[in-house]
C-alpha cells in the first residue's frame, strides 16, 4: 500500500520570539536533523557540478544572512529564537533553509536535478464558483518530505499566517488571515549573488500590512537569486518573475497564468542559466490544456496536481521517478472565502488538511 503523508501542524503565538521558541522546542529533532541533510545535499550538487570549493555553502549563507538581519528585524528575531531553542546554529540554519538562492549565488553549473514546483492563478472568469483560486506543487528533494510541517502564527501584533514549509524555516506557501495568498517556483538566471533569500521575501510579503506593501516587497527587494513569486487576495492574482536584476509583472486580466521552471519574459529569458528540461515543459503543457477545458473549482485544482499522464515529466512528481526531486507538499486557497487546503506530498498521496483560521477575515 502507498504511503499516505499526514501533514503535522503547529500553532504559535505571542511575540515574535515566543513564537520561534514554540517551533525551535517542538521542531528540534527534526531541525536538527535538516541542517545536515541540506548540506549534505549541496555538497552532492557540488560534486556533479565540478566546483573545487565545496565548503563555500556557509560562508556565502553568512553573508546573506548579515543583509536579511537588517533587512526584517522582526523575521530575524523569530529565526534566531527557533535557532537558540533547537540547539542549532543560527547561520546554518538559515543557510539550509535558503539553499537554492545561497547555492546558486556560490554556483551556475550542470546537475541531472530538475528542480520543481507547478503553480497557477484562476481568475472570477474561470472559477465555478467565480471567485480566484491559487495554489501551487512545492516539489525540491524527496528527502525535504520528511521535514514539511505547517506552521500557524497568531501574533500578538500583526496578521495571523498559515504557511506549509520546513521545519525551523520561514513562511513559503501560504495565506494570511486577510485572504492573501503567497507562493514562488524557482528559475535559475544568471548574476545570482549575495542579497535578501525567497522564503525571507515570502514570509515578509505574507505578513505585509496591505496588498500594496506586499507587492512593493517582491518587486523591489534586492534578491540574492532567481524566483518567480505569485500573490492572490479577493481582489488581485498576479505574478512576478525575477532575476536579481530584472522584475516582470503578469497579471490574470486575460486568463489563468500558470508556471513551472523556465523563463518566459524576455529580458530574463536571455539570462537563464540552461535550456528549459522536457520536465518543466511537459508540465507547462499539462496545466495549460487542463485549464482549458473549462471553469475550475478546488476539487478540479486537486485532480489537476495529481495528475501522472506524463510519467517522470508529470506535474505530480513522486520519489520512485529517480529525477533528483518531487512533490513534497501541495497547497490551494480560496481567498475570498479565507479557505486554505494544503497536503504533505504528492497531491494523491497526501491527506488533505483544511487549515483554519481563528481572526476573521476583515470586511
């Protein structure tokens, strides 16, 4: 019988450093588990990649790390406190928990891995329901599936977040209690170098007081590597693609806007680092034609990322594929109704949680 992956769930509150000891006590064994399971990874990168210095992972961390403690106080105090109560080391941990943007500003070279992520925005005009939904696959090494935790912060001052991520790491996929929604896949571009990490921007983008301020963080922020981020509320879905230089802005006035791993704005498609995988295609093509044959509702967005038609290439990715990633957690949300759906791994492998919200959303 399949393995069926039941995603475990925490609930923080207070100040923000009452909130990192809370996840630092009852994530310790596993973030200490996850430090040396990422470098462990990098250092297999580096290897297939030919870089002679393999320990450069850390100190390129340190140096992002040094701009993100100025950049976020507040997320800053957070990290450190889940660092201090889990007995790790603060650099290491937010280096393992950054590793594609600190790896790719130490490396551009060649790798088998195929690095994932499948994601879409459904304007009113395609939903059933006519309401925007969003959601996206978070596929990056098998091993990840083993530290995917959700994480549900109710602060003392600020907007209470759901967010499915990594145990000990900042929000990555996930919804504020204002219907905001955030979620990234990674490219990679050219000209990655030391500047703010993508979880940082994303948790930063969740916990932002309006939209605007929110879409003002991932457009201007200077970034350490190449993402693409996507925001939806009950008003907006939209998408940014973003080199450390460049920012291009999609939007869902014409349709649905979905997106896999390659570049397709130009000026940063000039600077990908390698030709687009038959996976990241395939994928593409898949949610496409499946957008197509009409108006879209959860359970439709539920059978779309489960969808194996294209074997290894499918937009559902599982371990036993062997292409140096998969699916490790699966989120969708309904903005206007603050609903929040999300599973730990494959999207048919996973049990589906419905993660509620205790404030409710402002009229």
């Amino acid at each position: 019988m399949t393995r069926q992956y039941e995603l475990s769930t925490l609930t923080v509150q207070g100040t923000v450093q009452e909130m990192g000891r809370a996840q630092g006590e009852e994530f310790k064994t596993l973030i200490r588990d996850f430090i040396p399971m990422r470098f462990e990874a990098f250092s297999e990168y580096a290897v297939d990649a030919g870089l002679e210095n393999g320990d450069a992972l850390l100190p390129m961390g340190k140096i992002c790390y040094e701009i993100f403690r100025h950049w976020d106080v507040e997320a800053f105090e957070e990290h450190h406190a889940i660092a201090e109560a889990a007995g790790v080391d603060p650099v290491a941990l937010y280096t393992a928990a950054n590793m594609t943007d600190i790896r790719d500003a130490v490396v551009l070279a060649a790798s088998d891995a195929d690095e994932g992520c499948s994601s879409l925005l459904i304007p009113p005009s395609h939903s059933a329901s006519k309401e925007i939904l969003a959601g996206q696959t978070w596929d990056l090494n098998p091993q990840d599936i083993d530290y995917v935790v959700g994480i549900h912060r109710i602060p003392n001052d600020g907007l209470e977040t759901w967010s499915v991520t990594l145990s000990g790491c900042p929000s990555l996929v996930g919804m504020n209690q204002n219907g905001r929604m955030v979620g990234t896949t990674n490219i990679k571009t050219w000209g990655s170098k030391p500047g703010i990490c993508y979880m940082n921007i994303l948790h930063r983008a969740l916990t932002a007081s309006s939209w605007e301020e929110a879409a003002a963080v991932v457009a201007n922020t200077s970034k350490a590597g190449a993402h693409t981020y996507w925001m939806a509320d009950r008003e907006h879905a939209m998408e940014w693609e973003a080199s450390p230089e460049t920012v291009v802005l999609r939007d869902t006035d014409k349709g649905p806007v979905c997106r896999t791993n390659h570049c397709i704005a130009e000026p940063i498609r000039k600077k990908e680092w390698q030709e687009p995988s038959s996976s990241t295609t395939a994928r593409l093509a898949r949610i496409k034609k499946l957008l197509a044959t009409g108006e879209q509702s959860l359970e439709s967005v539920k059978a779309l990322f489960a969808d194996r038609s294209d074997g290894v290439d499918s937009v559902n990715r599982y371990p036993e594929d062997e292409q140096g990633t998969a699916t490790n957690s699966v989120v969708i949300g309904i903005p206007e109704k603050q609903e929040l759906w999300a599973c730990r791994g494959p999207a048919d492998r996973g049990i589906w949680q419905k993660l509620t919200f205790q404030r409710p959303m402002p009229e």
